[in-house]
C-alpha cells in the first residue's frame, strides 16, 4: 500500500511540474522502505519506464510530442544511461547520497526559473538540430542511469531554449524519450541488483494515477505558486541528503 502511496505522490508531482518523479520517489523510498541509496535510484527508474509512457500518452493526445525528436534523443540516451547505472553502483553510498542531494537542488533552480524558457528566435535545423538532439540526449541518458530520474530537467530546458519548442511540446517529447532510456538503465541497475522487484508494482499503479491527477491539478493551480513550493520542498530534501551523506561518509571513512 505504501508502494502505491509513494508513485501516486511522484506521479502527482511529475504531471504538476513537468518533470519527472524520481526525485520525490528516490527519498521516500529510503525514508519509509528503508533501501540504501542504490536501491531507491535503481527502483525508481525500473518504475519510471511507465511514467514517461503514461506522459506520453497524455500529452501526444493533445499534440504534444515530437517523435522524430524523441527518437534522436532516445539513440544516444539508451547508450549512455548504462554507463550512468553502472557509475552509480561504483560509487560509495555517500557520494551517491550526497551527488543526489546536489541534482536536486539544481532542478529546483530550474524550476524556479522555468518562466524565463523562452523559445529561440532563431531556430537550429539539419544537422545542427540533430547534434542537439543527440547530445542532450546523452547527457540525460547518463544522468538518468545515475541518479534514478527521466532526464527530463536536462532535456526540456534545451528543446525550449535551443530548438525553439514550446514547453508543452518539449515535456511530451522528453517523456517520450525517456521511456527507452529508462529501460536500458533500469534493466542495468536489475542485472546490479539495484532493483526491489517487490515494491514495482505498487509503484507502477500509483504513478499512473498521480500522472492523471497532477495534469488535472495543474489546470487548477497557480503555476507560480506550485513552483515556488516544489522548489522549497527539494531544496530542502537536497540539503537534507547532502547532510546525510556527509554522516555516511563519517561512517565509511571510520571503517576503511
């Protein structure tokens, strides 16, 4: 039940804010199922998959997806989100913890600064377009498989600002994008062992609701004001990881 709980409250977020759940997903699992940071990272992004599915379905049915572009993305993304995966599980659980805590932070101040994603005057095409494309989607593929999220914080700001797509345009097709992404990494992070097979389900169910619920929500709710109280609750789950991780590494310096 508290599977369902926790993707219902990352699904919630994910259809509110226009990102991805992970990062609400990834500290509750630790806090109420107890996993160590590799295994929250590692389920999250198993679970994940159905997120940018559920969000693609949605926003495609109002036009809102490119899937030209979320092809070129998806082609570097599924090469680098393994190496993200296999990184991730190379690192002690307090850097993990504590380069998390730093992500977190990041993207609340790009949500904070959403308003100011302003689509270019002067929009790339050919080749230059598909350059973009693919290195954004290599990093997102990569941070993606390391930090147990869609990528979408790295792939939407740069359709917006660089290849000029509205931001609607530029969320659907990052959510399209992520779902082959997230499946490589999450099939990584499985082969690791990373991933609590258990609590999947629960998690699947809840996220489609929450997905559902937040896009309604967010017709009803001051943008601004949504944004500035995401912001406030990550940045201080960022610090709050930050700090624990610096406990962590007290733990693993002592014992090495």
């Amino acid at each position: 039940m508290m599977s369902v709980l926790i993707g219902v409250l990352a699904g919630t977020f994910g259809g509110l804010a226009g990102l991805g759940g992970g990062v609400v997903m990834i500290p509750l699992m630790v806090r109420f199922f107890g996993f160590n940071q590799h295994q929250a990272h590692g389920t999250s992004l198993a679970a994940l998959i159905f997120t940018g599915m559920t969000g693609a379905v949605t926003y495609s049915l109002r036009g809102n997806v490119d899937p030209v572009a979320a092809g070129v993305l998806a082609a570097t993304a599924i090469l680098t989100a393994r190496f993200g995966a296999l990184f991730a599980h190379s690192l002690p659980e307090w850097k993990l913890k504590m380069s998390f805590g730093i992500f977190v932070i990041c993207v609340s101040i790009i949500l904070l600064l959403k308003p100011l994603y302003v689509p270019s005057a002067h929009a790339v095409q050919g080749w230059v377009w598909v350059a973009v494309l693919l290195a954004c989607g290599m990093a997102a593929g990569f941070m993606a498989g390391l930090m147990g999220v869609g990528g979408g914080a790295i792939m939407t700001p740069a359709m917006v600002l660089v290849l000029s797509f509205s931001q609607y345009l530029a969320q659907g097709t990052s959510l399209l994008a992520m779902v082959p992404a997230a499946a490589v990494g999450g099939y990584t992070h499985w082969r690791l062992g990373n991933v609590v097979k258990e609590v999947v389900p629960g998690l699947i169910v809840g996220i489609i609701v929450g997905t559902f619920a937040g896009g309604t929500l967010a017709q009803w709710l001051s943008e601004a004001t949504l944004r500035l109280i995401f912001a406030a609750v990550l940045i201080w789950l960022g610090l709050r990881d930050i700090r624990k991780s610096m406990h962590l590494r007290e733990n693993f310096l002592a014992v090495t």
